[in-house]
C-alpha cells in the first residue's frame, strides 16, 4: 500500500464504520499507517484483522463489535473511542448495503431497513461526533456515496436515493458547522471490485461493459480510495467541504 504521508494524521483519533472489511479495511489499514489512532464498528469479529495490522504497524486499531443501525449503540462505541483516544477529529460513514431490490418488490419493512443503513446511520453518526469535534476544534466527516445515483443505475431505487441524500446532508452539515471549523465532504467510488462486489454482482460481461465506461481501463480496488479519505481527513485540504469527490476511473463527470 502505497501513498503520501500526512504529518498531521500522526495520532489522530479516527473513527471508520464499517472497517473490518472491504473499502473499510483498506481505509483502516491507511489510516494505521499514518499512525492514526484508529477505531471502527463492524458487525463481524475483526479481531484476527486488528492483530495482523498491529503486527505489521504496531499500531492496534480499536475495533467495537456493532450495528450502526442501533444509535445507542453507535453513540455508546463513539464515546468508548473517544475515551481512548481522544475526541474523534475525523470520521468516515463508510458502511452500506447496496443490495439489490426492484421498485416493485419493496415493502416498508424493507425500505425502513435500507434507510437505516444507508441514511439514518450516516446522520446520527455525525450528529454524535460533532460535539466532540467541536471540542476539538476543528474535524473532517467522510461521507461515503457513490457514482449509482450519477449514473442512473437501476436495480437497487433505495440506495441510489440514499447516496443522492448523502451529498445534500453534507451541503447542509459544511455550511451549519463551517464556523467551528469542521468540514463535511461526500467520496462517491465507482464500482471497487471487494470480496463482496465479486461474490454477489460481478460478472465478466457486466464488469467488461462498466470498464469500458471507465478513461482509464483498470478495475478500482479497495486501497484505490484510500488516498482521497486521506486528502480528505487532512489539512491538506483545510479549505475544501460541502464538495463531492468522485474515485471511480472516469465513469461519471462533475463541475
């Protein structure tokens, strides 16, 4: 894992949702790197993969078994983060489930389901660090989108909604908290090729015909969104929020 070194990440206190995994792993794995101090949520046991990175860093994330869907439960791992490691001075919304669903087969219990993951959790998770962050003086939020509602993607209504919704709660949340100093960006990847991705969605004809949208013609990995939460997290960007950063190979256009 290759990328540039921010000085000002050195002990930072971090805290990623869905970190054990996927995009999530590779993002707590950078940040471990950086020498952050790291903790995130999950719902499977991470503790093999905390183990590894502190072997290889000596530097032992900080993980909390949980389901962001429960705000208590949420607001009582971001408390236990903060008494490790100090007021929490980023945060990355990284976890969703974009499970696919046609308009049709929806039912309220569903769509209740959807939103918590893929909204509700996103909303109450920075309406609990901010506070902390306010203490701080300063912080960054990561809002995890994606380029599905750019694109008009059918096959999963609810969750392009969703990431739709992210980039106007982050407009909102910049503009409310800009004077204490905090900055909220949305990071919208393409389609990265997760263990997850290969098991359930991919296919060669569907993941040719995507690559074939893309400029540059390479499948996106995990660790390639890595740098942008790093950007994004540090006072590299110190005058950048309310923005919508896109990694996804050159699918989709913005400005």
């Amino acid at each position: 894992m290759t990328t540039a070194q921010y000085s000002d990440l050195l002990d930072a206190s971090v805290y990623i949702t869905g970190g054990g995994s996927g995009i999530g792993a590779a993002i707590t794995e950078g940040f471990v790197a950086q020498g952050a101090r790291v903790a995130f949520i999950g719902r499977s046991d991470a503790s093999a993969f905390c183990a590894e990175l502190e072997e290889k860093y000596g530097n032992r994330p900080f993980f909390i078994q949980g389901d962001i869907t429960d705000t208590a439960a949420l607001k009582i791992s971001m408390t236990q983060a903060a008494d490790a490691h100090g007021p929490i001075t980023t945060l990355i919304n990284n976890a969703a489930n974009d499970k696919r669903h046609t308009t049709g087969e929806v039912t309220p219990e569903f769509w209740d389901c959807m939103i918590e993951v893929n909204l509700k959790a996103y909303f109450f998770a920075c309406q609990i660090v901010l506070p902390q962050m306010r203490q701080a003086g300063f912080g960054s939020i990561i809002n995890f989108s994606s380029i599905s509602y750019m694109m008009g993607n059918a096959g999963y209504p609810i969750y392009t909604a969703c990431n739709s919704a992210i980039n106007g709660l982050s407009r909102s949340l910049a503009r409310e908290y800009g004077p204490n100093k905090i900055r909220v960006n949305a990071l919208a990847p393409g389609w990265v090729l997760t263990q997850k991705q290969k098991d359930l969605w991919v296919t060669e004809e569907g993941l040719a015909a995507h690559i074939a949208r893309q400029c540059l013609k390479e499948t996106l990995e995990p660790e390639d969104i890595l740098g942008g939460c790093l950007f994004l997290a540090s006072q590299s960007s110190k005058m950048m929020t309310g923005q919508a950063l896109v990694i996804d190979g050159g699918v989709v256009t913005t400005g």
